[in-house]
C-alpha cells in the first residue's frame, strides 16, 4: 500500500495581502522538519507572485523538507512558477501543480499544465461529475483531490478510484478537508480508504492574526492525526513485500 502523503493549504480571507510572505514563513516554521511533505500554495489568493517572494518561500521549505507547489488559476501563475522543483510523491523530482477547482472548465489552463508539469493534482471542489470526468480527459492528472464546499463525502473517494480504470492514464486519488470548522480526523478516514494525499486546510482569522504574524502557529491537531496515520500505517507492516514473523512460523509448526 501506499503511504499517505501530507500536505497543509491556507485560506486566506481578509487579510492584508502586504504581510502574507511573514504569514506563510511562519507557518513554515511551525513544523519540524519531516512532519509534512508539502505546502500547497495560491499565488492569486495569497497575492505572491514574484520570483524574490517564491525564493523566499522555497528556502523556508528546504530547510524544514517540506516541498510547495502551486495551486494556480492561470496560464501567468503556472509560468511563474516553473522554476521551482519539488520532491514528486512518486519518488522523483520536477515541476508540481494543483489545478484550482475554480478552473475545471478552463480547457486551455488544463492542457497547458498537462503539458508543462512533470507532476499534476485536480481539485474538483463543488464540481459535477461530468464536469470532474471532462477535466481528468483534459488534464490527465496524476492525483485527484476530492474536497467539498459542502458536507464532505468520503464514499466519493471510491468513485474517482473507479472511474481512473476508464481513462487511458490512471491517477492516484487524494482528500482535502476544506474547511477549518471541520476536523482533520476526516483525514484520517479517508487515509483508511485508500487516499495517499491527505491536504489539510489552515484557516487565517481574527483569532490568530496577531498571534501568526509574530511567533510559529501550533498545529497540534494536525500533528496528532499525522500520527495516529503512522501507527496504522505501521500496523499494516510497512510498504514492502511483508515477511512472516519468528511467532508466524512457530504458530505454523503446529
């Protein structure tokens, strides 16, 4: 089986945009390093675009291992971007998007990222069906998040791994909790079924405005779910070809 990769996303929502690169700076820094694997970054939403505010935020990265990728909406955010490589969830190294679920319909975005990344992930937010199925033939992702404005439906992880089988490309599938007023236990559910992307959502308010600008955020409840999903992970006895244990061979002599 697969082992689950984590990854943390931020909604920004009334801020202003002047201290967003301090924000994300310090959210880097609340981790130790090796607790996620990614950061998912929204240059539009997060108003970061330069190529000296990417620098910074790939730095921050490398020195807690974790990789960021963008969640774009354009043609200029994906060509900004390109210079800046991640750690692939399969193994390798190169160029990874996301594809903002705002944008399934926008063919020509679709297929110029199929094109220009070495790594693609669809998010397909509050989108139909018909309209998921239409992106994937576009796109060809390599990872689908599923994630809802809505209630979230965990049965529908089941439906993107049925549906991969019909397209040419097959896809791994992931899970985003897309709100902060919904747990991250979600994610752990949706570990359980079969999802090796699990993206939490860190919502900036009023509450911890302050408090962010100035000192490292606390992601307790994330970092406990991260490890409840490594000591399942664990139980399952690894990745590997699993061997019969000492007590195994014993209890077979019988």
């Amino acid at each position: 089986m697969e082992k689950a990769k984590i990854c943390l996303s931020i909604d920004w929502a009334n801020q202003d945009s002047a201290n967003n690169l301090t924000r994300i700076k310090n959210v880097i820094r609340s981790f130790d390093p090796g607790t996620i694997n990614y950061l998912a970054l929204d240059p539009t939403k997060s108003s970061i675009g330069s190529s000296l505010e990417y620098d910074e935020i790939d730095l921050e990265c490398r020195e807690k291992e974790i990789s960021w990728f963008p969640i774009v909406s354009s043609i200029r955010d994906i060509d900004s971007t390109r210079p800046y490589y991640s750690k692939l969830p399969n193994g390798g190294t190169g160029f990874m998007l996301g594809i903002s679920e705002t944008r399934l319909k926008d063919f020509a975005l679709l297929k110029h990222a199929r094109d220009c990344s070495d790594y693609l992930i669809l998010y397909t937010g509050g989108s139909t069906q018909s309209e998921i199925d239409r992106a994937i033939e576009a796109s060809q992702p390599d990872i689908v998040v599923h994630h809802s404005f809505g209630e979230p439906r965990l049965d529908y992880i089941k439906y993107l791994q049925a549906i991969s089988i019909e397209f040419e490309k097959r896809y791994s599938i992931g899970f985003k909790n897309n709100s902060f007023l919904m747990s991250d236990i979600l994610l752990l559910g949706a570990s359980m079924l079969g999802a090796t992307f699990l993206e939490s959502t860190f919502s900036i308010s009023e509450f911890n405005e302050a408090h962010l600008l100035d000192n490292r955020w606390q992601f307790d409840q994330l970092i406990d779910v991260i490890n409840h999903i490594k000591s399942i992970n664990a139980s399952r006895g690894g990745y590997g070809v699993r061997r019969v244990t000492k007590v195994e061979k014993e209890m077979m002599k019988r």
